[in-house]
C-alpha cells in the first residue's frame, strides 16, 4: 500500500511543485507525493522549472491542481508551505493534521533568494523522508507476536 504526502500551498505553481519533485526523487519506501493548491495558478512559475534543473531535477508533469477534500483526507502526511492565511485556507486544512514549514513565496523574491527557498525546501524534505521512514521501521507489526525466551 502506498502512502501520500500532499504538499499545499496557494497557487501550487513553486515550492508545493518543487517539494514534490524532491520528494518523489528519493522517496522512502511506500511513500510518493502530490501537490496542490487552494488557489492554483494557470501554469507553474517559469522559474520553478529552472531552480529544479538546477538541481538535477524535473518539475512534475502536471499543472497546478486544485486541492480537493479526497487529497487531504487519503493523504498519509499534509504540508502547508506557510499560506495558511484566512483569505486562501479551506476550513478543513484547520481541522486535520497539517505540518506548515512557513516558507517565503520564492515568486516574490529575485533568484537568489528563490534559491535560498528552494535549498531550505531541500533540507526540509530530506528531513521529512528520513522521519518517515523511521516512523515506519518504528511502527508495531500487526500480527507479528513475541514470544518469551
């Protein structure tokens, strides 16, 4: 069974896009992930792509997605990227379990500061892939019994 790591944020056209292209380039096992946004963009910003090249990686395939209610409840970890401001937050993002890592959109910042986003972001998913994948190893085995020596 594969697990879902959904990474939010408004327009889903930046660090939501480039947080999973990182993590699906080395995801631990069981996990893939998908984004979304509350808001989403026509198209991904034209920077995004070249901030992910430069790191040897690709933008996903697809456009910006709209977040629907079946992605935030099937999703096995929920990422916001710090736009959890009134105006673009559907009230079920405030009723579940979400992580807000609180990123600066890159789109308002010149390349270096986009890098400096896009390396923070780097870093964090890294991070994130390595506590899933202890969380898992940690997890009881259902069925599995010990037997006293």
């Amino acid at each position: 069974m594969t697990r879902t790591v959904l990474f939010i944020c408004v327009e889903n056209a930046g660090r939501s896009l480039m947080a999973e292209a990182m993590f699906n380039a080395h995801p631990p096992a069981g996990w893939h992930a998908i984004s979304a946004g509350t808001q989403p963009a026509y198209a991904p910003n034209p920077r995004t792509a070249t901030m992910l090249q430069e790191i040897g990686l690709e933008i996903p395939a697809h456009p910006p997605t709209l977040l629907t209610n079946d992605m935030m409840t099937e999703a096995g970890a929920r990422i916001t990227m710090g736009c959890l401001d009134s105006e673009s937050c559907p009230a079920r993002l405030k009723t579940l379990e979400v992580t807000d890592w609180a990123l600066p959109d890159p789109a308002k910042l010149d390349d270096a500061g986009f890098r400096a986003v896009r390396d923070d972001l780097a870093r964090r998913v890294e991070g994130l892939s390595r506590d899933l994948a202890l969380r898992d190893r940690m997890r009881p085995q259902f069925g599995r019994r010990e037997t006293p020596s």
